[in-house]
C-alpha cells in the first residue's frame, strides 16, 4: 500500500533530507492506520541513508495461537522453574536446534504469557536460531540484495556491548543504551520475539533485566490506567541514528524515523493489556504540550523503573539463551564489566502492528477470573497454578 507523504503539509513525493516528512498509511481490511514521520538526516550529518523507511506488513499468524495451553510436548521431558510470579521461566532438559514443531509452538505461547524464559547449556548455532524464527514469522531486517557478502548468511546481529561506563558516555552519546526498552519499537512493525545466546562473557557482570509490561499496567491505578487507555506515543529511532554516525562513527543504512503507537497495547495472543512505553525510544506522547508529556513520561518510567515486583533479573552463562516477547517486555543489559567483554547473537521477527482494543482487560484480572472458573493452564505462573488462592483469598482486582 503506498502511503501518502507530506512536508508542511503539503504533499511530497520522496523524503525530504533537510525537514521531516509525515508517513500516513490509511486503515486496511488487514492493518489499522499508521502515522509516521521520516526525520531529515541532513541536520544530523553528511550522510543520507541508501534506503528509506521500512513498510508496514501483516506479518504471519503467531505461533502460540496454535498451541496447547498445558504445554504437553515442551514439558514432557523437561525440567520448569518459574523465577518470579510475573515473568521469567527457566527450562532445562531440551536443546532448541531440536524442538518439534509442537514444541516450537507451545514455547510461542508460553513466552507470551511468561515474557521471557530463559535454557542453558544450549548447542544451537546462529543459523539454527535463524532457521528457528523463520518458522516463527518474518525476519525484522532483511538482507540488501546488493550486498554480496550478505548473500546466503543467516539474519543475525551480533551483541557486543559499550566497553565504557555509561554514566560518562552519555555527555555526548545521545541514545540512553542503558535504558530499558524494547527492540525497534519505533517501527511500524516492532518484533514481536527476539533471541539471544551469549557466547564470551566475563566472569561476572553483563546480567540482562526485563519488566512485564502485564505487571506495569496492572499496577496503575484505575484512573490512570483509563487515562493511559486513550493516549499514544511517538517511538523514534532519531537519537539511536545520531549516535550511531557521530559517535560510533558508523553509517545507518536507514533513515531515522519515529512511529505513533498506543501507549497501552492489547497484546495477540494472550489478549492482556500491555503499557508500551519504554524509556530507550519513546520521546513525547501526542495531543499533549511538550510539558505535560514531560511530567506524564517521567512518572511512567519511573513507575516502570520501579517495579520491582514484575522485574526479573537474569546471569548468563556461555550459550545461554534468552527468548523473550517484545510486545510484553522491556529489557536492560547492566554494564558492569569494562573493560572486560561480553558477545552474543541475537535473532528477531516483526511482530504486529501494535493495536489498542479498549474492551480488552489486564492481566491480573484474568487470572482471577481463570482462577475462580478453574481454567488454570500450564501457561500460567506457578503461583496461579498451585497457590492456594481458594483459602487465602484470591488478589484483589
């Protein structure tokens, strides 16, 4: 579908290098509406980027949407710990180059609704995972046909971190790297699921955090949970682009660019409200003055920043592997262990375009119901499935 492009208003037909250009995709039978703008990469650089913005796609049906919730294929011969009530599961006993496809998509549909589980001791390779989430959908960058020695290498990104303290680096690095956030989320189509394996890291140090974004919803207030139902966000990849080409000293293949999603999604396959803000990209939420969203994002990350009880914190081991849901979580590495090094690979696949269904509800107030109807399933976290909610009483909502 070809969007319509505009510059002050007035209808353009490329990008403009110099102001930014409004992206504006009218709703589908299979998309919803989608604003975007192409920031100008000239007031940041020489450099203008060989490609444009990527398009909006329908992407795959997920996965999970085929499993069965007590998950008899994945744990038939496998070892579960859940870390915390919210989010992160442990499982031992499987290698991932070897899941069926039952398996595959039974652990979709639990890392949906766990957000983040995590194998150690795995063997698996960077085209394993490669092969592992072309099954899963679409890769999130596709290779440049005009680059030879791309051509039949698997779509993977290799992780290496910032060998510097990050509270020094910030005077002239402008993306906050240290922040939470999660994958590309100013594009169009965000990924839905990303994997990482580390392979070298230090003796300590380089731990990876996540947040449930279930948790961080359903811990609002109900005012403030029906305010935030409404409103929505502009994510940009503007600081991440300016950092990579003047301090990095790289040349992003993309132009910049910055997307308008709901600050409370309903995620697709669990149908739980997510809050989809994260302080790595996220800049302004729209309709507000520049004030108001101000205060607003500072007391929503720092609602987020805080939430300890929907936080997991995760040590890695070498090839240990993290597979996790974008559209649930947000993540953090800690940058402890300059100058000592941390390497690891790490594979994603575009995800839906993020989509607020106001009838939808929260997480915990799920739960309760499944609890009260007894439709407890394995996908849920070991408190839900063995706690003993009928005599202490069951969580308020």
């Amino acid at each position: 579908m070809a969007p319509t492009l505009t510059v002050n208003g007035q209808p353009v037909e490329a990008y403009s290098d110099t102001k930014p250009t409004t992206i504006q995709y009218e709703a589908t039978s299979e998309l919803p509406a989608i604003h975007q703008r192409a920031l100008p990469p000239r007031p940041l650089g020489d450099h203008i980027p060989p490609r444009g913005i990527r398009e909006p796609v329908n992407v795959p049906r997920d996965r999970g949407l085929s499993a069965d919730p007590n998950l008899p294929h994945l744990l038939a011969n496998a070892e579960r710990i859940d870390l915390t009530p919210s989010l992160g599961t442990l499982i031992s006993g499987i290698q991932l180059s070897a899941l069926t496809y039952e398996q595959k998509d039974e652990l979709a549909l639990l890392v949906a609704h766990r957000g983040v589980v995590f194998f150690r001791g795995q063997d698996i390779t960077a085209g394993q995972q490669r092969d592992l989430f072309d099954y899963y959908g679409t890769p999130e960058l596709l290779p440049d046909p005009e680059d030879e020695k791309a051509a039949g290498k698997p779509i993977v990104h290799g992780i290496q971190e910032q060998e510097e303290d990050y509270r020094g680096v910030y005077v002239h690095f402008k993306w906050p790297f240290a922040d939470f956030h999660a994958d590309s989320s100013f594009q169009a189509n965000p990924p839905s699921f990303s994997l990482l394996r580390i392979d070298e890291l230090p003796p300590t140090g380089g731990d990876t955090a996540w947040i449930s974004g279930y948790g961080t919803y359903e811990t609002l207030s109900e005012p403030l949970q029906r305010f935030a139902d409404g409103l929505k966000a502009w994510h940009s990849s503007e600081h991440v682009y300016d950092s990579v080409l003047n301090h990095w000293g790289k040349s992003p293949q993309e132009r910049p660019v910055e997307t308008l999603h709901p600050v409370v999604t309903t995620h697709p396959v669990t149908g739980y409200k997510v809050l989809n803000l994260n302080s790595g990209f996220v800049t302004r939420i729209d309709g507000l003055k520049r004030y108001e969203s101000d205060k607003i994002l500072e007391l929503l990350f720092a609602h987020i920043h805080t939430a300890q009880d929907h936080t997991v914190r995760f040590r890695w081991e070498k090839n240990s592997v993290a597979l996790w849901d974008n559209r649930a979580t947000t993540h953090r590495a800690t940058h402890d262990y300059a100058p000592l090094h941390r390497h690891g690979v790490r594979v994603t696949i575009k995800g839906q375009v993020p989509r607020h269904v106001p009838e939808s509800e929260s997480r915990k107030k799920a739960v309760v119901k499944a609890l009260k109807e007894g439709k407890v399933y394995a996908v849920h976290d070991e408190n839900t499935r063995t706690g003993n909610y009928a005599e202490r009483g069951f969580p308020k909502v």
